[in-house]
C-alpha cells in the first residue's frame, strides 16, 4: 500500500469516526442541534446548553445568584456517567451534568427553541459563557 492509499484510507475512516463522537450517550432531554451554525447541545425544550469558562474540570463556579441566571442542568439521584457526560456534586449538595468535565447550564433569557443567547456572554466583554458543543 502506497502512502498516499494510506493517507487516504485514514482520511476516510476519521471522516467516518466524526459521527461516532456525536452519537455518545446523552442525558435524557439532552440532543444536538445546530446553533449558530455549528452543532451544540441543547436542552429537552430546544434551547442552548452552556459551559462556563471560569468553571474548573468537575466543579462549578456558578453558585447563588448566579445559578438563578444560568440554572445547572441538574442530574436525578439515580443518574450515572454515560460516556463524555459526568455527574457532578455542586456546593449546595445538588448534581448537575457535565460533559467532558464542564458543567452545563442553561440560560434564564433563552425561552424559545432555537434561543442561544448566552452564547459568548459575559460581563465588560469577557465573553466567559459558550454554547456546549459536542
């Protein structure tokens, strides 16, 4: 086999995994969408799901007041991992969903399916809220 056969048979197969990552067990109510464009998880009601970039790997930032404005996509007690998505324990003693060890939440302004209004928002321009993608 040729090098480039090769390069092409990886080609191939890497387009072919591409589908594969996005079919990974999801939360239920949890499914993919295309949201400005590009394919990103949303909530059992259409809207966007967000990561937070201040958020450490399986622990949330986002606590009080600020769990009002971005509600974390809570976990049941009988939830369990399922591929990329964890459950995590949040300081109030809740569980709330992450993927790929960022929490995700939603938005209090995204009403309507299809809504992603977080997407990079953030105060003075930080742009620290973004939409889930798989």
């Amino acid at each position: 086999m040729t090098a480039k056969a090769i390069l092409a048979a990886a080609v191939v197969l890497s387009l072919a995994m591409g589908p594969v990552a996005l079919a990974q067990p999801a939360p239920a109510g949890v499914r993919t969408a295309t949201i400005h464009g590009n394919a990103g998880f949303v909530n059992a009601n259409g809207t966007a799901l967000y990561m937070f970039d201040n958020d450490p790997a399986g622990k949330s930032a986002c606590n009080g007041r600020c769990a009002l404005i971005w509600p974390p996509l809570t976990a049941a007690a009988d939830a369990h991992d399922t591929g990329a998505w964890t459950v995590i324990t949040r300081a109030d003693g809740t569980r709330q969903w992450a993927y790929m060890g960022k929490p995700v939440y939603s938005f209090a302004r995204d009403k309507a399916a299809g809504d992603a209004k977080g997407d990079n928002f953030g105060p003075n321009g930080t742009h620290v809220w973004h939409v889930a993608r798989p």
